[in-house]
C-alpha cells in the first residue's frame, strides 16, 4: 500500500466525518464514515496494511475526542482483523456484501462504544432505548452509506496501491468488473 496515499484518503474521511457527517445526521444518528474507510481497507488492502491503516484511522479519531487514547485504535484494528479474516470467503466487490460487512462490524463496536459511555458517564435512557439508537440505527445508517463510499474508493485503489485481482473464487468470473 502506497502510505503517503492512504494518509491524504484518511485526512479526507476524518475531515468528512467531522464536517459534513454532523449535518447528514438524521435525528441524531449520523453515519461513521471512518468504519466504512477501516471496513474498505480490510477487504481490499493486504491483511497486515489493512489492520495498519485500521488502527491509523482509530489513532487519529482518538486525538479527535477527549476520551481515553486507544478506545477507537483498538477498536477499529479488532474491526479490521475481524473483517482480514473473513474476506477471502465473501464476493468483495458486491454492493450486498460491502452493506453487510460493514453492518456486521459497525455493530459490535457501536455496542461496545455504548457500554462504554454507560460506565463511564451516567445513562440518561435505558440501556435499550441507547442500543437501539445509539448502535443499532447508526450501524443501520452507516451501512447504508457503505456501497456509495466504497465504490469511490475503489477507483483509489491503484493511487493507494491496492492490487484488484481480475479473478473471483474458485476461478468464478463475475458478470460485472468494476472499473478503475
């Protein structure tokens, strides 16, 4: 992966979940845009670059709150193992498979970041009424946005030095080939 690249695409989605993501929100759940970018690179980047640039995102959303250092790192590096770790048994370059990867992984760490808040902060609602808006609607809502941003950064791919295999499984060709 082309590093120099990948910081210009990640100050791009840091930017773009800071200042447009908010006036996106629909009420009060906002897509993260930064999972989509962490969910892209485990699919399409080598295993070990992926997990990299996971916990590159992570680190700079951390710098970006006032929370503890490493909650959002680790977070979206287990993300990205999770995702390194199943990609070679999904059609990756599929609409169907980016939504569902993205809401499989948006998922457990919104949940986690929820329980977290509840221990640390006092719960103003209920733990479902929180789960429900605060991970479940937001996962929802990201994986929507996750086919859009991941087709935009495929067309990046040879600018960030991700090969893109002509081949699918098991020697399968697909009836459509993205182009880039």
């Amino acid at each position: 992966m082309r590093w120099t690249t990948f910081v210009i695409v990640a100050a791009v989605l840091l930017t773009l979940q800071t200042a447009v993501a908010p006036f996106l929100g629909i009420g009060g759940v906002r897509p993260d845009w930064l999972i989509v970018g962490v969910v892209y690179f485990a699919l399409y980047a080598r295993a070990k670059d992926g997990i990299i640039a996971a916990w590159a995102i992570g680190f700079c959303a951390d710098l970006m709150t006032v929370e503890r250092p490493g909650l959002i790192s680790l977070s979206y590096a287990l993300a990205a193992l999770g995702v390194t770790s199943v990609r070679e048994y999904v059609f990756r370059y599929r609409a169907m498979t980016q939504f569902t990867m993205t809401l499989c992984i948006c998922l457990p760490v919104q949940t986690g970041w929820m329980f977290y808040r509840r221990i640390m902060y006092t719960p103003a609602q209920s733990v479902w009424v929180d789960w429900s808006v605060g991970a479940l609607l937001v996962s929802l809502y990201t994986a929507l946005w996750a086919p859009l941003l991941h087709r935009l950064l495929l067309r990046l791919s040879r600018l960030l030095g991700i090969a893109r295999p002509r081949y699918s499984h098991a020697g399968l060709h697909t009836l459509e080939t993205p182009d880039v």
